[in-house]
C-alpha cells in the first residue's frame, strides 16, 4: 500500500509541476496582454506594438496549447485514476467552456499574424481580454475539480 501511495505521488507530483509552468506562462501571457491592452490608439507602423502583438500571439498560442494538449490531458487522466467521476464530468462541461474561447484565441492569432492594420485592435484586444477572462476561471476550476482535490489522496 505505501508502494501505491508513493506511486501516486510520483505520478501526480508531476502533474502539480506541469501546472505550476503552464501558471507562470499564463502570467507572462497576462503582462504582454496588459501591456498592449493599455493603450487607447494604435498608430500604422509602431514597430514596438507590432513587436509587442507578435509576443502575445507567441504566449496565447504556447499557452492554449500546452493547455490543450498538456494540461487538460493529465488532469483527465487524474480523475480518471482516481475514478473521479463527478468531477470528470464537470470538467467535460468546463471544457466546452474553455473550447469556445480556443476559437477566438485561435482567429485573433490568425487576425494579427498577417495583417499590418491595427485599426480594430483596440476592439479585438477588449474581446480576447473577456475571452481569457472566462477560459482562466474554467481552467481553475477545472484544476480545482480534478487535482486540488485529490491533494490529500496523494499525501
């Protein structure tokens, strides 16, 4: 049983380490986006704000990724391990929730890839900002169903 335990820790142990950089990049994301989001007006040809955009489309696009194919798989397998399935289904609820910001994310990273025209920026940077706002609340959720609360079945 102390093997099992163990196990446990080391398997999940992993899965808090995961989640701890994916956090940090959501922070880096935060900064970059903030930074952009300050601004009221946006003039053709600023290199720094052009600059500054190609980072956020960088962060979002590591940061949505790493959380669909990286984050979201381990707390899956998380509940599943731990036969969770209460919390596995409202994690599949969260995840539509989550799905639908990934298209938004998605366009605004295709939007500003290739286009020079900033004129709707201020727009767009106001609808991803609620956007990330919702994705991050159902992600902590998430976490919190599938792994927070398994934390003392690993101790």
């Amino acid at each position: 049983m102390l093997e099992n335990c163990k196990s446990a820790r080391e398997r999940w142990g992993g899965v808090s380490e995961i989640i701890d950089r994916w956090l940090h990049s959501r922070q880096a994301l935060l900064v970059r986006f903030c930074g952009l989001s300050d601004k009221k007006e946006f003039d053709e040809g600023d290199a720094e704000t052009e600059e500054n955009l190609r980072q956020l489309c960088q962060l979002l696009m590591d940061y949505v990724s790493a959380g669909h194919f990286e984050v979201y798989e381990q707390l899956i397998r998380e509940g599943q391990e731990f036969d969770d399935k209460s919390g596995l289904e409202q994690a599949r609820e969260l995840y539509k929730e989550i799905d639908t910001t990934t298209d938004l994310t998605v366009d605004f990273n295709d939007k500003y890839q290739e286009t020079d025209d900033l004129s709707s920026l201020v727009r767009d940077l106001s609808e991803l900002g609620e956007a990330l706002e919702s994705r991050f609340s159902s992600e902590d959720r998430m976490i919190a169903l599938l792994h927070t609360a398994h934390k003392n079945q690993l101790a």
